[in-house]
C-alpha cells in the first residue's frame, strides 16, 4: 500500500519512468534487507534451545584441550563460509555426487580445519533439542564463542540462519587470499557490504592462528629483485628464514601472533607498527604506500586502544554474520552439516571425515 502511493506521489509530480522504478527499487531492496536482519534474532532459540550456545562452549573447550589451535580455526570457518554465498554453511558440505564441495577449493583444501568439531557440537546439539539449530548458526555461535574462550570479547549473536543446500565452487576459490593486494581486498569486501575498518578489523582474528610457510615464503627470499621484503624487520625476517628456508617444507605452521598466539587481543597491530606482520596482506594494512589514507589510520587506532579494536571488530563480525543469510521458509535445518538432507553420499561423507581427521594444515 505503502509503496503503490509512494509510486503515484512520484507520478503525480511528473517524475519520469526511470526515476519512478528506480526509487521503488531501492525500497524494495531495503526492505529486503530489512525483513532479513529482522528475522535474526538474538532471542531465536529461546523457547526450543535455550542452552544451545552453553552446549557449544563445552563443546569448544573440550575441543580446546587437545588442539590449542581450533578456535582461530572456526574463527576462519566461519568467515570462509559467510564470504562464499553467504553465511548458509555451504562450506561443511561434503562431496556426494550432487555437491561439489567448497572444502576442495583452493583456498581451503589442506587448510581449513575444525570440521569435526562442528560434528561433534552438532551430534551434542541434537540430542538435546533435535531438528531445531541450523548448521549455519552453530558455526556463527562457535566464532563468538572461539574469540571469548580466547580473552577475547563477547557479543550478542544474532539467530534464525538456515543451511543451504548448494555449494559454490567457483566463490570459494575466489576468496580473499594472502596473496591479495589491499586494493583486492578492499574489493572483495565491499563486495559482501565490508568497508574498510570492517577488512582492518577482521583482519585482527590474525591475532592468534597459524599460517604455513608457503603463504610468505616470497616475503623472505624474493619478494623484488631477488631481496627480501623491506617492510620486514629485520630480526623479525631472520626467525622466519630460520623456521622457513628456501626450498624448505611449505607447509610448516608459524603463529601469526608472535608476541602471544593463542589469545584474541590487539597485539596483531602493534606488530604491524613493529613491522611484524607475518602475511604481506597482514602489513600492507599500514605499510603499502597506497593504503596509508584508508587502512593505515585504523590499524594505529586498534593498536592504541584494544577496546576500539573489540568494538569494531564486533560490528565487523555481525555484518558479516548477517550476509546473505537465508531465513524463514528459505533453506533448511541439516541433520548432519555434510550432507543436505534427504540426499544419498552419507556413507562418502562418513569417509571424507576420516581422511580430514590426519589432516591439520592451515592458512
């Protein structure tokens, strides 16, 4: 109603055509957005699993305990996943013959990990409130979780996401990559409605996890000319050549965070001033002579106070918690996050499961 008199108003004022369908296209698409931010709802699983985020904690601190490493890791799942397609776990589905699995793309395969633990919070979830928590939503809970059990802030997390029942193959081997070159990044930010502080201040989950030496090896022998990057220190470049000689093994895991690489704080920024950054893209954020008016102010802020840092890097995490979410009639609630349901491969996914459990590489 709303909207057939706004039209008539515009015609009435002889706008023409085109600025008519324009302005009524632009509501339309708020609306849309609206209607989906609107039906994620911190309170979503009050009356059908009022402890599904308590589950998830004891799942993730059990988890904790054998592997230092898994919650930087379903930190990663969970920006991998909302960057392909949106936050519709797309990324936990297996191969079958119908799905051709996000997990094999370039950016993930060998890398992304934590896959079992979801399992293992997904089998704990369902017996206590059978069919009702999305895959999707347990990974979005598990983030947040992940970052407190980590000194880490915590915030409110917003609920109602389905699980999708299709991958995108080709997004997820587009994803940003360490390779990138901030201008890229910016890019594919803004792509999914990211802005800038929003690509510095998710780019502090480097605070803690590790990365495999393939991901900098240029940085340290032939970065230009056959010289090391410059914008490496110097006693910071020796220790890396140390653990990453040429011709070495690439996939030697080093922290991101030198200083202290399992706990979520500001450090991340304050090695970028000391030029400790261990990605190129992790430095360029305050040392690439073209991002000093964009990203460069932010990183000095987050290093000056950790408290701005959590703040942004909340908002940050609840926008990107909220691209292109699926909703209401839209999806459906998995029984088991590596296959859609009703969809035959469960025995490969049984198989594919095992094969991840030798496998720990990561980004």
């Amino acid at each position: 109603m709303a909207s057939a008199a706004a039209s008539s108003s515009f015609f009435a004022c002889r706008f023409n055509t085109l600025s008519v369908l324009l302005v009524v296209l632009g509501f339309i698409a708020i609306l849309h957005f609206n209607k989906c931010e609107a039906q994620l709802s911190p309170t979503f699983y009050d009356s059908t699993c009022p402890n599904v985020s308590a589950i998830v904690r004891e799942q993730l601190v059990l988890a904790q305990s054998s592997d230092p490493r898994i919650f930087a890791s379903l930190i990663r799942l969970f920006f991998h996943d909302c960057f392909t397609d949106g936050c519709e776990a797309s990324l936990l589905l297996d191969n079958t013959t119908e799905i051709k699995s996000e997990k094999f793309a370039r950016p993930n395969n060998n890398s992304a990990r934590g896959f079992e633990v979801i399992d293992a919070i997904k089998t704990a979830v369902e017996s206590s409130c059978p069919g009702v928590v999305s895959c999707a939503d347990i990974l979005a809970i598990a983030a947040e979780a992940s970052v407190y059990l980590s000194e880490g802030p915590s915030w409110t997390v917003l609920l109602g996401r389905k699980d999708g029942r299709t991958t995108n193959f080709t997004a997820a081997s587009n994803l940003p990559s360490p390779f990138d070159n901030v201008t890229v990044l910016q890019q594919k930010f803004a792509e999914v409605g990211l802005n800038d502080t929003d690509l510095v201040a998710l780019s502090g989950a480097h605070t803690f996890g590790r990365a495999q030496c393939f991901t900098f090896i240029r940085r340290l022998y032939n970065f230009s000319d056959g010289n090391p990057d410059p914008s490496l220190n110097t006693t910071y470049l020796a220790e890396l050549q140390q653990r990453c000689p040429q011709g070495g093994n690439g996939s030697v895991l080093n922290n991101l965070d030198p200083d202290t690489p399992d706990v979520f704080d500001n450090k991340y920024y304050t090695n970028l001033q000391n030029l400790n950054g261990l990605l190129t893209t992790d430095q360029d954020l305050l040392s690439a002579a073209d991002t000093n008016a964009s990203t460069a102010p932010d990183v000095n802020r987050f290093a000056a106070d950790q408290n701005v840092f959590f703040e942004s890097f909340i908002e940050g995490m609840i926008k990107m918690g909220n691209i292109a979410v699926l909703t209401g009639s839209n999806g459906e609630v998995r029984g088991n996050c590596r296959v859609v349901n009703g969809a035959s491969g469960g025995q490969l996914a049984i198989q594919l499961r095992d094969n991840e459990a030798s496998s720990t590489k990561e980004i």
